[in-house]
C-alpha cells in the first residue's frame, strides 16, 4: 500500500481548513448552492483536473483526475454533499454563517472541504492508476441531489466502477471510523394526513365533527403499527412532526394536517407500514364521520453497502488508523442520506468518521471539526492509491 506524506498532507489540511470555514460562513441551500460550486470548480481548474464540468444535476460539480502509474486501474467515484440546512446558528465563531436563517448543521461544509483536500493532494503527483472522479453533490438535505446528478448523467457522462461516500459522525472519536456491510442508514419516506371534519361553535361540540379529536386518535393509533405489525427483530420508527388545526379558542376546526416521517430497513416491512397506515386513518376517520386522506412519499431509498468495497474501505481504514479505531459491524443509523441512489447504480460503501464531541447534526450548535479533515482525506487518498489498482 501507498503512504500518504504526513507533512504534505499536513500543509493541504491547513489550507482545507480554511476552505471549510469560508464554506461555513457562506452556507446555501439545496441547489442554491452556487458559490460553493464555483469556489470548487475554480480550485480544481487550478489544482490541474483533466476534466471539470458543473451545473449537473443542477449545481453539481464533478472532476477527473487521471493517474500516471502504470497498469490497468479501476475509475473510482468519491462523493461530498454540499447544502446547508435552514436553520439559524447559534454558534459564536469567526466563521458563523453570514446568511440568516442559514447554517451548515450537518457538516456537508466539512464533507466539500475534506474531499478538496484529497483533491489537490492526489492531483500533485497523481500517483495511482485508474481515475479518480471527485463527486460534489449538492441537496442532500431533502432535494435528492443525488438522484438529480444520476438523471443528469452523472454515471454515463463519467466512467464510475465503484463509488463511495465520507460522513462525519459526532461523538464518534477524532481518528474513528464505523460502517458495515448492508444497511447503513435507512428508507426515509414522508406522509401528510389531511383530515376534514365539520366545523362548529367550541361550546356546541355536538354540531360538528371534531377534527382535533379524529387527529389525536390517529396519532395515537399510528404508534401501533410498530409495536403490533412489525417483527421484533426488525426495525422502524412512525413519527408524527406537525399537527395543525384550528386559528382560535372557540371554534372546532373543520380541518386539520398532520406530517410526519417512516423510517426503515426492509422493504417488506416499509410496505407494510404503509398499507397499515392508510388502514388505520381510513378506519378512524369512518368511526368518527371524517374523511382523511393519506399522502405518502417515498424519498430516499435504503442506503445499502455492497460488501467487497465495504471490505475495502475497512481495511483502508484501519491501515490508517489501527484495528481498534474501526467499526466494521455498526448498527444503521434511522437518519435518511441520498447517497442510496449512487449505491443503487454503482458498487461502493457509506462510512462514518468521527467528530470528536460535538453538538448533534441538524442543532444550531453544530459544527464540523476541522481536525477531523486529516483523518478523512487521508482516507480518500489511500482509497484512490490502492483501490485504483486493479
């Protein structure tokens, strides 16, 4: 195996740092992410990319680099999200975001900085064979920006053989790396219930039928499913996240909206879910005279883990950083994550890298480690130098 030159790499992190925080305090959302993808696009102009075209899939960018050492080599496909999250940030630093309301709560700052700097590393001396193909994605955060580059072309304008993807995790310590074979983050679906009723006088309650009421029971009843329709062994999570009814205190609404999320591993049980689903509301709904209508959405896919590459970044991993700093069997994590869709059409593997203690993703105290840039672009760059070789 390759080693990465500590002192070389040293001095890119230092720079990547900085990329981070620009990235930080200038944060934009799903495909608005346009200074991002030029400052990017700019840097591997100037880094000596063979080939460097934006705009896909929206806001994407993507960049190849060809290696130099002889010999067949596989095109590996390495992968960093973008966007921000609309939230404001509560954090008091230098690089605090400077749009309102906007912030980087999830690390996808992090995410674009560490894949630049195994960018500008690997392009100085190039020594792999194959092709790195460097992968900017932007709306991660519920846009499916993953799926928009894939419809743009994403895997037929650019050679893939396998692809990968890099997430920082908090709590999980600096140096740390965790993934497994198979499931690695779950199905994100999402529904709305809209439910009308008859609308009343709050002190004549009689008079109408009670959207609040047919509301709270749905509620109530959709945290069944799990306990009573799922297997033990296996997993999901119903959650209802909004409930909206009503503008005063004395009038019973005629409507009322719930939204909410399903969370899954396995197909047959996210059917499941959503057969019982619309069971449970049509039925509740008829035994108080309402009408409710279901809407469900499939977002993101299963993020599944292909085993060979799987194997691969592992030992990788753990070359780098010891055996005992390694995860190789962790449990999936129920957050959703659009790097499913590469996994769909190319093989590869999702692994987790640590942030040290930190604020959980998606808070308003969140923020990425930068120590943390070390760890994963020493990752990508062993990944292209070995992986590379056939």
């Amino acid at each position: 195996m390759n080693a990465v030159a500590e002192d070389t790499l040293n001095e890119v992190v230092a720079e990547a740092g900085e990329w981070r925080r620009r990235f930080h305090a200038a944060p934009e959302l799903r495909y608005e992410e346009h200074g991002t993808a030029a400052f990017i696009a700019d840097k591997l102009h100037a880094f000596g990319f063979d080939r460097v075209e934006t705009g896909i899939g929206k806001t994407g960018v993507v960049g190849v680099l060809r290696g130099r050492r002889a010999g067949p080599g596989r095109n590996i496909g390495l992968r960093a999200d973008m966007d921000a999250l609309p939230i404001h940030e509560a954090n008091d630093v230098a690089h605090k975001s400077r749009h309102a309301g906007i912030m980087h709560a999830c690390g996808h700052d992090g995410h674009s900085a560490t894949l630049l700097a195994a960018a500008r590393y690997l392009s100085a001396d190039r020594d792999f064979a194959g092709t790195a193909v460097f992968i900017f994605q932007p709306a991660e955060e519920g846009g499916a920006g993953g799926k928009a580059m894939i419809d743009d072309g994403l895997f037929t304008r650019f050679d893939v053989d396998e692809v990968y993807g890099l997430h920082n995790m908090p709590n999980l310590a600096l140096g740390k790396f965790s993934t497994t074979v198979g499931p690695v983050t779950s199905a994100s679906d999402r529904f709305t219930i809209d439910i009308e009723g008859r609308g009343s006088h709050a002190s004549r309650p009689q008079e109408g039928v009670d959207t609040v009421i047919v509301g709270t029971q749905i509620v109530n009843a959709l945290q069944t499913i799990v306990s009573r329709n799922v297997h033990p062994h296996e997993s999901a999570v119903v959650s209802i996240t909004m409930f909206h009814a009503g503008e005063t205190d004395n009038v019973i609404p005629q409507k009322a909206q719930l939204r909410g999320t399903v969370r899954t591993f396995n197909p047959v049980i996210q059917d499941t879910v959503q057969t019982r689903m619309k069971e449970v509301i049509a039925g509740i709904a008829g035994t108080f005279g309402a009408t409710a209508k279901l809407t469900y959405l499939r977002d993101y896919p299963v993020t599944l883990n292909h085993a060979d590459q799987t194997a691969h970044a592992v030992r990788i991993a753990r070359d780098l950083v010891g055996v005992d700093r390694v995860v190789d069997n962790m449990k999936p994590v129920m957050g959703g994550e659009d790097f499913s869709f590469m996994l769909q059409e190319k093989p590869g593997a999702f692994v987790f890298f640590g942030n040290g203690p930190s604020f959980g993703l998606h808070t308003p105290n969140y923020d990425f480690n930068d120590q943390a840039i070390s760890h994963g672009a020493a990752f990508w760059i062993r990944l292209v130098q070995d992986r590379g070789t056939l």
